[in-house]
C-alpha cells in the first residue's frame, strides 16, 4: 500500500443547518491542499460554498490510472464555487464560481482514450491530433482551463490551451450545465518540423451535443 496523502489538518463543524469542513493536506501526491466547504440547509434552502485549491500536485502519484497510461505530470487547481436551491436543478442553475486548473510535463499513453471507449472522443482526438494513432504515446507540455461559471454556465473566452511536443490546441465556447449541452470551437495548430501537411490538418472543429 502506498500513502497518498501525510500531515493533513481538518475541522468539521455542524451547527443547526450548517454543516462546515475545513481541510489542509500538507502532503498529496507530491503537493498540497486546501478545502473549505460550508452546507447551509436553513430553512430548507440549501446553499452550497467551496473554496478549493492544489498546487505541485505530481498526477502520477495520484494512482488513478497505471503509470503505463500516464507518467509525470505536475498540476495546480483553484476553484470557487457557490450554488442554491431546492433541487439538482436549481442548485445548476444558480451555480457561479470560478475554476482555474493547469497541468504540465506528463507523458500520456494514447491507447488509453481508447479505453475510455467513447467513438466521439477517438474521432474528435484523430481529428484535431492527426499524430494520434501514428505513436504511441503524447508528451504534454503544458495544458491550461480557465473558466467562469455564471448561473450554470461553464464560460471559456479563449481560455482553453493545450500544447504537446507537436501541438498547439487552443478552444472556447461554453458548457451549459443547465441544459447539459456543450457548444465549444477547437483550434489545432501543428508546431513546426513536426512532419505533417500543414493544409491536411482541421483549422477549426466544432464539438456540440
């Protein structure tokens, strides 16, 4: 067995309708941590505040998959919510934060999204990452999400930005929580030398549904 997370420090405290947690992680997979959640259900009218963050957190570590399918990888997360209402709905509805997360320096086995098994995600991948089946693995360096969550709407003003060893992806659009429908235009881009024709590659590609 191994421990994924040393020194944490947490608080729980439950007064009436108001339920608080207050947590620090010191040491998570390489990084650290901070959580504070409050559930307010005055009245019967959940409201819903977290305040979430990690930073230098080593994605290898973190076990979620084996270390064939992802290796390395540093990430930082930050991420502001607040939400209420009296159903699923509504508490999507109301939704507004903020969410910031990055990733760098990791190494992704590409037989890995076909395990996912989704035929959208292989044909979008194939589409805009024509090195797709052509190698074995992508080497990530760098990827960036920037979002501004207003009334259940997930908001990327150009604010999406991948860029591997032979790649340059960028996209914006917007995910309607509400709806749950996803409207989003991606932008890839070959960096050069990387030895594919340039005007073969998808300029622009739209993902709806």
């Amino acid at each position: 067995n191994k421990t994924l997370a040393t020194n944490t420090n947490s608080r729980i405290t439950l007064d009436k309708d108001i339920f608080n947690l207050s947590s620090q992680i010191g040491s998570i997979a390489g990084g650290n941590s901070n959580l504070n959640l409050s559930i307010d259900n005055t009245d019967n009218k959940l409201a819903i505040n977290l305040n979430a963050s990690a930073k230098n957190v080593v994605l290898e570590n973190l076990g979620l998959v084996p270390k064939e399918e992802l290796s390395g990888g540093t990430s930082n997360i930050d991420m502001t919510l607040h939400a209420y209402g009296t159903s699923t709905k509504a508490l999507a509805n109301h939704l507004q934060g903020d969410i910031l997360c990055n990733a760098k320096d990791c190494v992704i086995a590409n037989n890995s999204f076909e395990a996912i098994g989704s035929d959208v995600l292989l044909k979008l991948l194939n589409t805009v990452n024509p090195f797709y089946k052509r190698t074995k693995t992508t080497n990530l360096e760098c990827a960036v999400v920037k979002s501004k969550i207003v009334d259940g709407k997930m908001l990327f003003d150009n604010s999406i930005a991948i860029k591997t060893s032979k790649m340059i992806i960028t996209a914006d659009g917007e995910i309607d929580l509400t709806k749950e429908r996803i409207n989003l235009g991606i932008n890839p881009k070959a960096r050069q030398g990387v030895g594919i024709d340039i005007a073969s590659l998808a300029k622009f590609v739209a993902v709806q549904g």
